[in-house]
C-alpha cells in the first residue's frame, strides 16, 4: 500500500506542475476507490493543480472532502487552499479560511499571509489586506517583499498614497530591499490620489537606487504630471 501511496503522489505532483488539474482529480479518486491511503501533500498537491487552472471552487471542495475523511490538515494544504483563491480575488473565504486555520491551531505563516492579503487586493479591498498586513507583524510573521508588493498594490487601487510611502519605508525596517513591483505600485498609488511630487521623488530614488525601470514606471509618473 505504501508504495502505491508513493506512486500515486509523485504521478499527482507531475499533473499539478503541469497545471492538469483534471488528470490531478482522477487520480485522487482513483486512490480512494482502490483504497489506497493519501495524505497531505497529496491532497495539496491536487488543490494546487486545480489552484493554477483557475479552478478555485474544485479546490475548496477538496479541501473540504479531504478534511472530513479524517485527514488532518496542515499549514501546507490551507496554504494551497488560499493560493487558489488568491487567484481568483475570492477574499471573503480566504479570511474564512484564516479564521479556520486559527480555531485549527495551524500557524499561519509568509505565504499564507501573501495568499489572503493578495486574495483582498485583487478583490480592491486595500482596508482588509491593510488589516491583514497589521496582524501580520503583530504575529511577528517573517515579511517578505511579495507581501509587501501585495499590500501597496492594495494602497494602488484605491490611490491610498500616503500609506503606501509608509509601507515603502517599513521595508527598508524590516532589512528587505524594495524592487520594480514596489515602487511601481507606489507611483502608481501617488499618481491616482494626485501625489505627483512624491510620484517624482520615487522616480528618482529609483534612478539613485539603480533599481530597474520598465514602461509600467515611466507610464505612470508620466500620468502623475498630466494629472498634475
């Protein structure tokens, strides 16, 4: 039984790094009518390759299948949970699903948080991911920059300027270096709530930093003058 266990988890990790989500799921319900034992990982990877095909909603009814077997959750299948609906903006369960993976005892961890602040981004919910972001470093969570692209972004969509120059400045706190993402999102968050000074100033701490520019920067501080 182990090894069919062994097989049948290596064959599902190839379909979720190739996207096959379907193939991923046959798989998964060939093992429970053969009765062959799955776990964790096995059951992540298939959320993960339901996750990448855009196929949230499959992903949540694994989940939740996989958790009434009897089969004990970890931080790495709730992590493959939120990623799924990160990726289609679905902010409102992934905060349900946070929620449960604290009553659950899980620690949440760097990608969890990325997953639920990104999921509140996407939906233009910039005070919940801000909320979010606060638990965080209240929780003493390591941060990384993807977490904080994901919390200006939030700033962006609503031209919340002023905290995503705050949040800039607690990346350099937190001993992390911000990059193109960053600070295109920042400009972009001073262009729409009519910073354009401070739209320059970041272009300029760009040129000082050497930090590569792309369109997406030069775009934007050139809408942040005609705005101005």
């Amino acid at each position: 039984v182990e090894s069919n266990t062994i097989t049948f988890s290596a064959a599902i990790s190839a379909c979720e790094a190739s996207g096959k989500w379907e193939e991923a799921l046959h798989l998964l319900t060939v093992m429970s009518q053969s009765n062959v034992d799955f776990n964790t990982l096995t059951s992540s990877a298939v959320i993960s390759a339901c996750s990448k095909s855009g196929e949230w909603e499959k992903s949540l009814q694994i989940f939740s299948v996989t958790s009434n077997m009897l089969i004990a959750c970890n931080t790495v299948m709730f992590n493959a949970t939120l990623s799924s609906c990160e990726r289609a903006g679905e902010w409102e369960m992934a905060l349900q699903l946070l929620s449960a993976m604290r009553r659950s005892n899980f620690l949440a961890n760097a990608i969890t948080f990325r997953a639920a602040i990104s999921a509140c981004e996407k939906a233009c919910k910039w005070e919940k991911a801000l909320q979010l972001f606060s638990v965080m470093l209240q929780r003493r969570v390591e941060s990384t920059v993807e977490i904080f692209n994901a919390a200006i972004s939030a700033c962006e969509n609503d031209g919340e300027w002023e905290t995503a120059l705050q949040l800039i400045g607690l990346v350099a706190q937190n001993g992390l270096e911000s990059n193109t993402v960053t600070l295109n999102a920042a400009i972009s968050a001073c262009k729409k709530g009519g910073a354009r000074d401070k739209a320059f100033q970041l272009l300029s701490f760009i040129l000082q930093r050497k930090i590569e520019a792309n369109t997406t920067t030069v775009t934007a501080v050139a809408s942040a003058y005609e705005r101005g």
